[in-house]
C-alpha cells in the first residue's frame, strides 16, 4: 500500500516525530518535499507562495502549507494532500471539502476540470490524486465506448507482398537477398494516431502510480482497447499534432487531462527530481473562479454583463495607457449603465485582528477601482471562517465617495451566501 499525507493549508508536516499540532513524514519523504520546495522557489514563479520552510524548538525543520492547495505525488507513491482551510474540522468534514475543492475546480476556465462528477466515486476512501484518475479513465471509457478515431497512417515496412511505393535506397540494402520482399512506404487506415498514443502512454503511466485497486484494474481493461496504439515517444510534438474539431470533440477533455498527468502541469509548472506530479492550485485563484461563475449565475444575463478580470481600465492615461487595473469581477447593470466592482481575496479575517486583518495595501487597491471605474459601490469578498461573525457590517467610507464593503461568502451555502451579498450590494 502506497504512503498518503494529508493537512489543510497552513497546516505543518515535520520529519519522524509525534508532536501535537504537526502532520508527521517519513525523513526521507520530508527530505524531497523540502527539496521540492527549495527547487521551486529558486525560479520566477508562484512557488514562494506554495510552501515555507521554517525552524522551531523541540520540532525541527517544519513545512507549512501556505495558499496552493491539491496534490503531489512522488516517484515512490508517495502522495501529499493539501486541501483547502475552510472550516474546524468539526464543522466541515473531509468529504465536504473534497466536494467543495472538486466544485472549485470546475469553474477554471480551459480546464479538464469542468466535467469533474464525483457522484460515483468513494471521496472519503480517495486522495484527490486518486479522483482524477477516476476522471480521466471515465472519460476514455466514453471515448472507447464510442470507438478510437481511426486515420490514415503513413507506414514504411518491409512487405512480403507489393503496395504502396517502394523506397529503392532502403530496399536495395535490406532486401539484396531477399528477392521476395518489398521495402515499401503506404498509408493504412488503423488507430495509431497521435491522440491515442497520448491517452495510451497517460494510462500506462498512471497505472504504474495508482494505487486504489478499482483505478488499476480500469485503466488495465482500457489498455487492452489500446493494443494497437503505441506510447508516445514525444508528448508535445503528439500534442501539436491534435486539431479541435466538431470530429475530435470526445477526446478534448481526455487529451486535458493527458497534459495535466503526462506533464505535471495543473495551473503553475513545478518540478522536482522525485516528484513525479504536482497538481497544485493557487486558493486566491479557485477562489475568485468559483465566486465569479456563481454570480454570473445568480445575477444572469438578462439584466447585467459581468467580466471577469476585467481588463478596460488603466491608472494613468497619459503618456499612453499605462498600469492596467483588473478587478475580478466587474458588472454593469443594462438598465442604467451602474458599475458594481467585486474582488475576492482568499484570506482568513478575524475578529481579534487589526481591522479584521485587512491589509492596507488591498483597501488601496479598492479605492484605485472606485475611482477608475466611478463604481456604485466596490465590495471585497472574504470567505468566511470558524474566526469571522457573518452578519457583521464592515463599511469604510472615504468621504470622498469610495465606500468599500467587506462582505463574507460561505462556500459550503454559496448561493444563499451570494444572494444576501448581492441584496446589499446591488439593491440596497
């Protein structure tokens, strides 16, 4: 049985010892996850933000988890879980978040993430990993239940019997005692094409990393289907080759996931000499994702145009448009041509904190849209917490018309949630 590791974000793993409060690893695993990180954060990514390596008394070395959350697996089989820090685990269980975390995923836009169903699939005896394997093989099923697309293959062989072209140079050498063959080139009909080559190498290689027995005995059932197909020798080069199309529709969301399994790529690129995959998510991001397609739904499109990441607006105008603002999401109401600005930030507030933890350099930011944008009103969204009261009024008015609301989304009632925000910030 393959090792699996689980915290929540802000959560601590150290080497071998038992300590209340810390997740403990094996050394040699806390040893790579550490290399990993060290790895990451020498380049120009996101990664700084992915994990923080500090020292404490009577510890250690401690790794805590900061804003990415989702899976890395290691060579060995090793799998790390890091999921979302909603709630005390009293209030929300390991399943819900999982469900919550999948929901969230399938709001990303360009994403295999968007057909996530985990109605069928056992999330509390599953690591994350293990669930989008579960995807992936569900979506092949679909594609073999169709039938593997099938093309015209140019083939170079030596044949007994005569078709196609014969390439004299080659059949020269290879046949001068061979009177009855033919080194011939010719195209045939079959399914080594480039997209089964890629969903075939996916398969092989998570088999070889699954480690729940229902995953590996689909994805052994699926390779029989693939029998004719080779591997594929080169990924990306196999990936150029895939042209969108009405015809090749049923394997769009099957060759996302083989780029995501095949090149460790789920949002951020990250790499590590033995990890084999880190499908990690930035939770600012998921955050903002999942809040703008939920209120693109409430509100709808009969009464307002909602953008996301709207991109119209720059601080200065002259010389030239310079420093573009992007607020995460901004919606004009048809009727009147009123702006209302929305940004998400993925932040835990408190009751005992300064200003509830808001940092001053958000609420800049949030008077810059204000006045940009001559918004209605400007609304920060915070997810709410064990430490935040959600009915509380949080108002900061300048006097010189920005007045920015700070108002609390609960992600496991989100609807209800959004529509308490948009009677206070739309209406009211």
């Amino acid at each position: 049985m393959k090792a699996s590791y689980q915290i929540t974000e802000y959560g601590s793993f150290i080497a071998e010892k038992e300590i209340p409060g810390y997740t403990p690893l094996p050394r040699h695993t806390f040893e790579q996850l550490e290399k990993f990180i060290l790895t990451n954060k020498s380049k120009d990514t996101d990664a700084l933000e992915l994990m923080g390596i500090s020292a404490r008394k009577g510890a250690g070395k401690v790794i805590t988890a900061r804003n990415y959350v989702g899976v890395i697996t290691m060579t060995d089989g090793t799998t790390i879980e890091i999921l979302p820090k909603i709630y005390s685990p009293e209030k929300a269980s390991e399943q819900r978040v999982k469900k919550l975390f999948t929901d969230m995923l399938k709001t990303l836009r360009v994403s295999p993430y968007k057909t996530l169903q985990i109605s069928n699939v056992n999330i509390e005896t599953m690591n994350i990993f293990e669930i989008f394997i579960r995807m992936f093989v569900d979506e092949v099923f679909q594609i073999v239940k169709r039938g593997l697309k099938c093309d015209y293959i140019t083939v170079e062989n030596n044949e007994e019997i005569f078709r196609g072209k014969l390439l004299f140079s080659e059949h020269i050498k290879r046949n001068y005692c061979h009177k009855e063959r033919s080194y011939v080139e010719f195209d045939e009909y079959n399914s080594n094409r480039p997209e089964n080559r890629l969903i075939k190498s996916t398969l092989k290689y998570l088999y070889r990393q699954s480690s729940s027995v229902k995953n590996k005995s689909s994805i052994k059932t699926l390779l029989n289907e693939f029998c004719d197909v080779d591997v594929s020798l080169d990924h990306e080069g196999d990936f150029s080759k895939f042209i969108p199309g009405r015809n090749m529709a049923d394997y769009q969301t099957a060759l996302l996931w083989c780029r995501v399994f095949l090149t460790g790529k789920s949002f951020t690129s990250f790499s590590g000499s033995e990890i084999a995959a880190a499908l990690l998510f930035p939770m600012e991001r998921l955050f903002e994702s999942y809040a703008a397609s939920k209120l693109k739904k409430a509100l709808g499109t009969a009464d307002y145009i909602v953008s996301v990441q709207d991109k119209s607006c720059y601080l200065f105008d002259e010389p030239g448009k310079k420093f573009l603002i992007k607020p995460d999401i901004a919606v004009k109401r048809k009727e009147d041509n009123a702006v209302f600005i929305m940004d998400t930030k993925w932040k835990l507030l408190s009751e005992n904190k300064a200003n509830y933890g808001i940092s001053q350099s958000d609420m800049y930011q949030m008077y810059a849209y204000q006045k940009k944008y001559n918004a209605r009103n400007v609304t920060v969204l915070y997810p709410l917490t064990d430490l935040a009261v959600p009915d509380r009024q949080i108002m900061y008015k300048s006097g010189d018309g920005a007045d920015i609301r700070v108002q609390f989304l609960d992600l496991f009632n989100i609807e209800k949630s959004l529509g308490n925000v948009i009677e206070k910030s739309f209406i009211s």
